[in-house]
C-alpha cells in the first residue's frame, strides 16, 4: 500500500510525463530516489529538438563568417 506522500509524488511524475507526450518530446528522464522509499526530490528532463535540415521548422538563419566573429566577441 503506497502513502498519501507517495500517491501524489507518483501523480507529479505522472502528469510530467503526460506533459511531455502532449508536447511529441523526444528525450528521456531520470527520477532520482532518495532512499526514505519515496521520490526523491529531484528528476532529470534531457530533450532532444531537431533543427535546420532536420525538421521542417527552420529556426536558424545563416551567418557570414564577419558577423558570426562580431556576435561572439561582443
């Protein structure tokens, strides 16, 4: 029988998770336990997003090389 606590720790997880499908994310996530037999307070999110040639959103725009050195400088 889980607890109160873990019910709703499970019930974060869980709406995270359905957050993520939702949004068609791509990536993976890590729950750390803390050893208490509950959630730890801690999880991990890493996505992945495809950009330029790899999706149909084009989110870059090209640089000369001129410019690119006077962005990075600033």
């Amino acid at each position: 029988m889980i607890s109160k606590e873990q019910a709703r720790q499970i019930g974060c997880v869980v709406k995270r998770l359905k957050c993520l499908m939702e949004d068609k994310a791509k990536g993976s996530m890590i729950f750390h336990l803390d050893g208490s037999g509950e959630l730890g307070k801690q999880f991990e999110t890493h996505l992945f997003e495809w950009r330029d040639k790899y999706s149909s959103e084009k989110r870059g725009i090209p640089l000369v090389e001129d410019e690119f050195i006077n962005l990075m400088t600033k």
